[in-house]
C-alpha cells in the first residue's frame, strides 16, 4: 500500500477506470456474443449489426480496444452478416 498521498490518489483512480474499462468491455463483449447468436441461427439482421457496431465504437472511443481492432470487429461482423 502506498504511503505518499499522490500514491494513493493514483491506486484509486486507476481502481475506478479498471472498473469502467470491465464494465465496456463486457457490454461490447455480450453485444457482440448476441450477433453471433443471431447469425448461428439465421435471424441476424441490420439491427443487431448496428447495436454490436455501436458498442464497439463506443468501447474504442473510450479507449478500452484499440480504433484498428473495433474497425477489425466490425468488419468481421459485416461479412458474417453479408454470408448469412
């Protein structure tokens, strides 16, 4: 445990943004999860594709993947979506 106030202010800031980039993370994750669901059982449609596109940008924006592997993600989406 840190003993310099500076320190300690750091361990629980970077304990708040561990907990954000998890939460994201999963929620870009279950979205993207619920897309390959739907395409395994032949009902995936734009819908979904713009929800898990709009989870992974969000998720990119905030830093938690990087731009390349959201534009990646998307892509892979895409031709999934453009094969079903």
């Amino acid at each position: 445990m840190p003993n310099i106030k500076s320190a300690i202010k750091r361990v629980s800031v970077t304990e708040h943004k561990t907990i954000r980039n998890r939460m994201v993370k999963s929620q870009t994750k279950t979205a993207i999860h619920k897309f390959d669901a739907a395409v395994k059982n032949n009902t995936a449609n734009d819908e979904l594709l713009r929800k898990a596109s709009s989870a992974v940008d969000k998720a990119a924006s905030k830093g938690v993947i990087s731009k390349n592997a959201a534009n990646r993600e998307k892509a892979r989406m895409a031709s999934e979506l453009a094969r079903a």
